[in-house]
C-alpha cells in the first residue's frame, strides 16, 4: 500500500489511517454488490449509543438502474467527477430509538455521531480492500431525502463516493494540484488536557 511521508512526521498513527485520503480521479469500473456489500459490512461493526444503530446505507452502482438517480442529487461540481466513480453511498440515520422502558420512539440525540463512526469503517474497510472513498457533503439534502423515501424521522447526511483511483489529468486542472492527500493540523492545536485551550496562530 502507498505510504505518505508527509501524513507520517512526527505520527505513530497505524498505516492503514494514514493511508486512507479521498480523491476525486477514479476510473469507470463496475463493483459487485458482494464487493460493495463487504465494504458496508464494516459500518455495521461501528458503536453507537445503547447499541441503537441508527445509520442507514442506501446504495447505487455504475451501471444500474438507481446510479444516474443518485448522480443528480449531488451538486454539479461533485457530479462531475463522482460520475466516474463505482458506487454512491448516502448515509442516513434514525433520529430517534425505541425506548427500553416503554417502547415508544424518544430521541437519540447521538444519532449523526453514530452514523459518522459508521462511515469512517466504510472508509477504512473500501481502502483495506483497493478502493478508494470520498465522502461528499454537496448533494439536495430534500431532493435525496426524498429520492430515498426515508421516513420522516430520519436524516441523509453525506454521500460517500466508491471507485478504484484514476489519474490526476483527468480532472480540471484547479483539482489536478489538489489530487494528494491533504495535511492535517497538529495534536496539540487539537488535543488538551483538563479543558478547552484555543489554538495559537503563527505569525
């Protein structure tokens, strides 16, 4: 698997973390439902409150009959190059769960939490297998909701973009520069101990 040395200065971090970026290239190829169907299997692995799980995965795949559905939800310049791509994920959640105590539905207010942790495994497990991700959030959240005939007690959150990675050249040329893996801000301008300390800026 491909390393890269500037996500590994001064990071213990597991390779399979650092490893995982998002681009947007990807080549035309067909998945398999047994293919995508591993990939989601990693979600339902992810924790949530009171063991709820409220996410949702909806998918489509190239060349089927919802793909070119899921393709007009998302805004024009994430259709551009997700159209290449082999899967769209939406993931959604349940807003509410079923009380323990008497059974009717009481908010879950840790439902978009869950629903990220889901999808960070989706992410994680699509690299492990050769594929690559990138989780979109500019897509017609009504027109999807929709689309996907959710319940009204549930919300779509992001689409995750599935395909194997194509070349930078194909993209317009303000993304070609993007196409790496992006840098992240430093732990200690992230992490403290006992309580909130605002990061400092340079100079």
């Amino acid at each position: 698997m491909t390393s890269f040395p500037d996500r590994e200065t001064g990071s213990t971090v597991a390779p399979f973390i650092l490893n995982r970026w998002s681009p947007r290239a990807f080549t035309p190829d067909e998945i398999t439902q047994k293919e995508l169907l591993t990939i989601l299997d990693a979600g339902r692995w992810a924790p949530s409150a009171y063991n709820a799980q409220p996410w949702r995965f909806i998918y489509a795949r190239r060349n089927t009959p919802s793909w070119e559905r899921f393709l007009s939800w998302l805004i024009p310049f994430n259709r551009a190059w997700a159209e290449n791509a082999s899967a769209i994920v939406y993931i959604a959640s349940r807003t509410v769960t079923d009380s323990a105590r008497t059974g009717e539905p009481v908010d879950a207010p840790s439902h978009a939490f869950d629903a990220g942790a889901a999808s960070v495994l989706i992410q994680l497990q699509a690299n492990q297998n050769g594929w690559h991700t990138h989780p979109a959030s500019g897509f017609d959240k009504e027109l999807a909701h929709a689309g996907l005939e959710l319940p009204e007690d549930h919300v779509v959150h992001a689409a995750i973009i599935i395909g194997h990675r194509g070349s930078a050249s194909q993209l317009p040329e303000n993304l070609q520069e993007r196409e790496k893996p992006s840098t992240r801000l430093p732990l200690d301008a992230l992490a403290s101990e006992g309580r909130f300390i605002p990061p400092t800026t340079g100079s």
